[in-house]
C-alpha cells in the first residue's frame, strides 16, 4: 500500500529531511520518497493514510488535496 500526498514548501533540504524523518516515525512506514520539485511524497508500507497527514501537519508541513 501507499499514501501519496501533495505538499507545499518542500524547497530546502531541511524540509526535505523534517519530513522525511516524521513519516519514518508513522507505524507501518517502510519507505518514504520526496520529489521536492513536484512537492509530492509517497509513503509506503501498511499505514494509514489519517496518521500520514497528521505527521504532515505536526512537522508544519499540511499536505493538499491530489486532484484527478
């Protein structure tokens, strides 16, 4: 399984690295991939997509809405 999510202000590599560090810490988290030009981050492994976004908001980085 995996969450992809949108999320702004992935510009330095210490967001980058905050973020990253976060979503390792979800239970369930295998992977974590950051494409900081495209502002998108995929976690993989069984988690739960509510505990992703929450990891998001608490490093003070709230993710948007995928559209499509």
């Amino acid at each position: 399984m995996a969450v992809t999510v949108r999320v702004p202000g992935l510009t330095a590599r210490e967001a980058v690295r905050v973020v990253s560090a976060r979503l390792r810490d979800v239970p369930g988290t295998q992977s974590v991939e950051v494409n900081a030009p495209a502002g998108l981050v995929v976690v993989r492994g069984p988690v739960e997509a509510r505990l992703v976004l929450a990891a998001l908001v608490a490093a003070g980085y709230p993710p948007e809405p995928l559209s499509g």
